[in-house]
C-alpha cells in the first residue's frame, strides 16, 4: 500500500520521497484526480505521511507546475524557500514544484490539491483575492503563499 501510494503522488503531482511517522502503523489513503485541460483537481484524504521534493528530484523530474493546497481537514506544514506555514483547515498554500519543498501532514489529513503550469496558471489582478464570506465566518488571513517571486498569484484569503 505504501509504495503504491508514493508512486501514485509521484505519477499526480512531480517526483517526491514520501515518510510516514511509524512504519508499523496501518495506512489509508484516498486520491480523487480530474483533470481540466492544463489544470488538474484532485482531492487527497490520508493518515499522516510526510512529502519531500529535493534538489535532485527537480534535476531529474523538471516539472515546474505549481501545487495550489487547500487544506479542508486536519493541518500541514508547507515548508518552501527557508518559509515554514502551519496550514490549517480552510486555509491554503502554493508550492513551486521547480524548488525545493516539504509537506508534512501530521494529522488526518483532507486536502484539494489544484495544479496547474506555469505557462497556464491563472492570472489575477491583485495579490490578494477576498471572497464573500458566510455568516459566522472569521474574518482573520486564513491563507498563505510561500512561493516567493510568483507574480499574480493569491496570497490572503481573508
């Protein structure tokens, strides 16, 4: 179960070493990928494992997508260009997959996962994108880009 789910984040995303916190403990995991034209959606719901993209994986797998991560259950630490995020549900984070990067998902983890290229990668007017917020809602910066130098790319959610 285990290598096949590290092949299959490989085969979704770009290549990258995956860790689990305890070797001996069970792991279920679940993937639910479509893909829109230049973009792919894909919806991750998993107990704890770790992601790792080094240097040597981008030299021998250039994929240079960006992960857009939308966390909908548990929390991640997103870890990118010497940036450290602690993501928690409802907030989000944007990795370059042309640098260096740790995902580590400690708890249960729900996650959307949008990729998209960086020819193809949707353009905004402005760094920060507020959405209408539902009745209840916090009003605090619930998102966080830690790609640096990504121009037109959300950066708060507030």
């Amino acid at each position: 179960g285990r290598m096949r789910w590290a092949d299959t984040l490989d085969s979704t995303y770009c290549e990258m070493d995956v860790d689990w916190p305890d070797e001996n403990d069970q792991f279920a995991a679940e993937l639910t990928v479509r893909p829109f034209g230049e973009l792919t959606v894909s919806v991750v719901h998993a107990d704890p494992y770790t992601v790792v993209r080094t240097p040597e994986m981008i030299r021998s797998d250039p994929n240079d997508d960006f992960l857009l991560c939308l966390i909908t259950r548990g929390s991640a630490t997103l870890q990118q260009h010497s940036r450290t995020a602690l993501l928690e549900q409802g907030a989000f984070g944007i990795l370059d997959s042309a640098a260096p990067f740790v995902v580590d998902g400690r708890t249960k983890t729900g996650r959307d996962v949008r990729r998209y290229g960086r020819t193809s990668r949707p353009r905004y007017s402005t760094a920060a994108w507020t959405p209408p917020r539902p009745c209840g809602m916090p009003s605090a910066s619930s998102a966080i880009s830690i790609a640096p130098s990504t121009p037109n790319i959300i950066g708060a959610l507030t």
